[in-house]
C-alpha cells in the first residue's frame, strides 16, 4: 500500500483529491495539510510514501517544503500538482529533486499511475510544463542579480551599498539599470518577474 499526504490550501480540492486516491485499492491517503509547515510536521510524523503537494500556499511554498526534505535527506517522495507553468518554479522543482512535477488538471486514474510510476523509480512530468518552462535568457549580470536578491530581502539602496561595499550613488545606478532591463516601474515589480522568471 502506498502512503500519501496531499497538502493543498484549497480545502474542497484537497478534499476530492483525497477521496479520488483513496478509491484505488493500492493507494491510501494518510493525512491533509493546508500549508507548507503542516506538510512538514505530518511528513515527520507519519513518514509516507508520497507527499502530493501544490505550489502556491500560505507561508511556506511547495517548492519551500521539497526544498527542505531534499536537504534532510527524507526518504519521502515529492510531487508537485500545480496550475502554472512558469521557468521559475521548474527549475527549482528539478534543483529541489521532486520526483513529479505535474498539471492540477490531470484526469485522476493518470495521477494514481504517476505516483505507481514514481514509486517504481521513475519522475513524472507533464509535458506541457516543461514546453511552458523554456528559460528565457537573463538579462541581468551576476552583480545585478545579488543588488536584486537584497533587495528582495527588504533592504533599502543604503543598506545594499553598505552591504556590498559600494557607495550609494553606484547602487542608485544598478537598480535604474535592473528597472530599465526589466522594464518594470518599481523594485517590487523587478523582484516578482526575476522570481517568475527564475532569474533569481
């Protein structure tokens, strides 16, 4: 019997996810998490086979949570369900090592034989992730790319430049030049699109 845990913040899709796996006589789910941090404290708890999982929830992503097990070494096999098919959130899903990668809207009998085939050693992922994932080039150098993921973090044109040795006037510079490259209007635009984009 192969253990699951489905962890979705929508409670009425969790739900139909669970009662469709459940309906497979070699399938059993084995606990429900509505966010990252629940589907790792469960994961812990309950040690399954499987960990189905969407990207977007409250708190800790998905691709947060795969991150984790993969740096603690959980025997735990990882698969992604997710509606987008952005550059940003394959990459990280390969780098995180999931073992399927796959779209929300996958008749149910081919879900159920994804988690078969990834028990048996295989990864599953829906081609039509990996057209819609083709990794546009990056635009930004390497040090426009460390200015941004500060900036990311919260830290203000003052505390960068202190930060990464640099007068004030200079980081001013790079981040007119990211918003220009980006064309976006604002850091906070800059940093969404080089995320969605993978870029960062």
């Amino acid at each position: 019997m192969i253990s699951i845990i489905i962890a979705e913040d929508q409670r009425m899709l969790r739900g139909a996810l669970a009662s469709l796996l459940d309906m497979e006589e070699d399938l059993q789910v084995v606990g429900q998490a509505e966010n990252g941090a629940e589907a790792l404290a469960l994961v812990e708890r309950v040690q399954p086979d499987v960990l189905l999982m969407d990207i977007e929830m409250p708190g800790q992503s998905g691709l947060d949570i795969a991150e984790l097990l993969k740096q603690r070494s959980s025997p735990c096999r990882v698969i992604i369900l997710t509606t987008f098919a952005r550059p940003g959130y394959f990459e990280r899903a390969v780098q995180a090592g999931v073992h399927g990668y796959l779209l929300k809207d996958e008749p149910s009998d081919k879900l159920a034989e994804s988690i078969r085939r990834v028990m048996s050693g295989h990864r599953e992922i829906s081609p039509e992730l990996i057209f819609g994932a083709v990794r546009e080039e990056n635009p930004l150098t390497a040090r426009e790319q460390e200015i941004l993921k500060l900036a990311a973090d919260g830290l203000s044109a003052g505390e960068i430049a202190s930060s990464l040795h640099l007068s004030y006037g200079t980081v001013r510079n790079y981040i007119s030049e990211i918003l220009n490259k980006l064309e976006v209007k604002s850091r906070i635009e800059a940093v969404r699109l080089a995320e969605d984009k993978g870029w960062l």
